[in-house]
C-alpha cells in the first residue's frame, strides 16, 4: 500500500528508522547485537549519497522510558496523526482494469492496471490543495474475479476503521463498450477521458441509504458540470450494491474507459481532483 500525502517519502524514511531502532535494540537485549551503540545511514533525498544518519546509545535494561520505546510510540504517534489528515481514500476493486492503448490488453490479470494511474493523478492533484490522500494497492480481482467485490468490501471496512475522518471513499474503475468518439471530450485545449459515476442501489441487495450515495454523486456531478462542461458521462443508478452501503460517501468512478489514451486519463483524474476539492471545500464551509 501506499501513502500520497504530502511529506510521504520523509515521513516513511522516519518511520522506517524509528522501526529499524526499536529492532536494534530488542536485539540488543536479547543478545543478539554486540557493544552499546547503534549507528543507522538511510539513503535520503534525490542525490547521490545523501543520508540520513543516527547514532545512539541504548540502555542496559528497557524500561517505561528507553530509548527504544520512545522512539516507537513517537512512530505510532505519527501514524495516527497521519490517518487523521486522510480525507479521501482510493481502491480498485477490479484492480486488473486498464487501457488498451496504454497496457495492450483491457484487462491485466494478477496485475495493478491503467486504474491505478488514475487513482495516483487523482491523488497528486487532491495533495495540491492540502487534501490527505490514501490510495490502496491491494489486488481485489485475483484468482477469482467473480470475488471481487467480496474482497474488496473487506478494504473498504479496513479504510473506514483506519481513516477516521474520511469524507470520501472511491473504488476506481473503467468502463468499457464505449465507442472512441463517445470515451473523451476536450476541457482547455486538451483531451480528457470522460466520467461516469455508478450508484449502487437496493434492488438485488439490502441498502436502504442507498439515496444518501446518489445525492452525493449528483453534487459532485453538478460541480463538475460548472466546472469542467462535457467531462461527466452521466450518472448511472444500477442494481448492483458495489459495496457502497458502508459508507454514504462511496463513489464509484468509472474513469474513462478501455478507449482512452492515459494522457487522457490522467488528464480527467486531475480534473476529478480540481471538483472533489470544491465539493469538500464547501462541506467544511458548511460544517
């Protein structure tokens, strides 16, 4: 999995070290590590032997206040202070999903598709207006397809327990059966894939907030509407649930479809991020 907030990469290199102390120094104690200091050197930064060094010296016997442990309650402190930024999450529940021109085949099997491009441009564009962002990795689709949706109502319920103020939570997809001419519209001068957004409704599965889903969807549809005209395909009321009963902010996008260049997709994502922006804009002005 992976994290797409801003500050990740030395968030997750700090992280890294506090984890690879606390190791040392249990090892210490039991043992295994000779002597009575530690020194780390991480690689850091985009130059060439850029590091980030500690050195320590670690105690005898643990106690309530080591080094060892401090280091690592300071970590799971930032872990949760990282979780409560966390706005928006995405996964895929068909992971496989991807663009023909792009992969060579609509679908890769066992595989993160063209999707996760998507849900990366989405991401980057949501972390320009200071928006938490987590996007998951998991493989939904894998042996088994028709699974799919089972495992992935397991990530959605892990997402939801893990990212306490979520506004949003997306399953990302693309659509496929859409002619080339139909799949994109230009915004600015420049191509983008076109937007459904599915709603899950009661008529096969027990959703009785399923409306609540739908009047989310058409604010999001409205704003992009004013924002972006042409970039919504429509949105679709379908019989399916798509697990969106856990949470009455579930979307499910379907970004583009097995028509688009990635440009394109990338393109609408950014968009997509421009809108969702706006929207919770709004609801924190209204909160």
């Amino acid at each position: 999995m992976r994290h797409t907030r801003g500050g990740a990469v030395s968030r997750g290199l700090a992280g890294l070290l506090f984890m690879l102390l606390a190791a040392a120094l249990l090892l210490h104690q039991a043992g295994w590590l000779p002597g009575n200091s530690l020194h780390i050197s991480l690689p850091f930064g985009g130059g060439a032997g850029d590091t980030a060094e500690y050195k320590s010296e670690w105690p005898d016997k643990f106690t309530p206040d080591s080094e060892g442990l401090l280091f690592w309650n300071r970590y799971q402190d930032e872990l949760a202070a990282a979780a409560e930024e966390v706005r928006v999450a995405v996964y895929s529940t068909h992971s496989s999903e991807t663009y023909t021109a792009f992969s060579g085949a609509p679908k890769v099997y066992g595989e993160h598709g063209g999707v996760y491009a998507a849900s990366s441009a989405l991401a980057e564009r949501l972390l320009a207006y200071g928006v938490g962002v987590y996007v998951d990795e998991t493989i939904h689709d894998w042996p088994d397809w028709n699974k799919s949706y089972a495992n992935s109502l397991e990530t959605a319920e892990r997402l939801l327990a893990e990212y306490p103020n979520l506004s949003v939570l997306i399953d990302m997809h693309r659509d496929a059966g859409v002619s080339r001419e139909s799949s994109y519209t230009v915004i600015n001068g420049r191509s983008a894939a076109k937007i459904m957004l599915v709603v899950g409704s009661d008529k096969r599965y027990e959703h009785p907030n399923w409306q609540q889903n739908e009047a989310f969807m058409e604010r999001i549809a409205a704003k992009m509407e004013d924002m972006y005209p042409g970039l919504l395909r429509r949105v679709s009321v379908q019989t399916g649930r798509y697990n969106q009963h856990v949470f009455d902010h579930a979307i499910l996008v379907e970004m583009g479809t097995t028509e688009n260049t990635i440009d394109e997709v990338e393109y609408a994502a950014q968009l997509l991020g421009d809108v969702l922006a706006a929207v919770l804009a709004e609801e924190n002005q209204a909160d």
